[in-house]
C-alpha cells in the first residue's frame, strides 16, 4: 500500500469498519464498533498504529526494524508499524487483520452480535 487511498480502502473493507479525525485534522483512525484498530497520520503516512497481543508484540519489534513500540500509544498493546522498511506489505495487512479480530475479540457480546449482523 504505497498510498492512503488504498490504506484507508483497506482498512475500510472489513466489516463494521468506519473512520473518523478524533484527535487532530491529521490523524486518522479506523474504528470497528466505536474502538480504535489502526491509526495513521495522512498528511506524513510514514507509519501507522495497530493494536498487538502483548507478546506478539515483542517478538515483531525484535524481528523488524519497521515494528516500534506504539507512539502516543500504550507501548504494550500498540505497534508503530512503518511503511518505507523491511515491513512487507503482506505483512502489513496482516497486522492490520490481527488488529481488527482482537479488537472484535474484545467487543461485548452485545456488539459482536451487532456486527455478526451487519
């Protein structure tokens, strides 16, 4: 994903999945259900935040230079995952998937039923 187009399309794709500037004019953010699964700056797009299972976490920021702890984020659930590194595109959609479901995973039954049905 060389562009915020087709960063903003895919992230948009997954079910539930809205989007909205909650903090500055700049920083976009992708929601599923009302909680936050990926952020990124649009104007810079250098980097984006995707929540990660803690242990995954450390393991991805020791294997890739382009895996940081989360910037302005809880550093121990949130990754800054940057575009121009030795971080694939494959795996970046990957991340992004795994941000989604665990933030799915995390939703009450109320509102993963909601989505289920949307």
């Amino acid at each position: 994903m060389n562009n915020i187009e087709d960063f903003r399309d895919y992230c948009l794709s997954f079910k539930g999945a809205t989007e909205k500037f909650p903090f500055d004019k700049t920083t976009l953010v992708f929601y599923v259900m009302n909680k936050m699964f990926c952020l990124v700056d649009i104007e810079e797009f250098e980097y984006c935040n995707l929540k990660c299972d803690p242990d995954e976490a450390e393991e991805l920021r020791a294997q890739y230079n382009g895996v940081k702890p989360g910037y302005h984020m809880s550093k121990v659930h949130w990754n800054s995952v940057y575009f121009n590194s030795d971080v694939s595109t494959k795996l970046l959609k990957e991340l992004i998937v795994n941000s989604y479901d665990l933030v799915v995973k995390g939703l009450t039954k109320k509102d993963q039923a909601a989505l289920n049905e949307m």
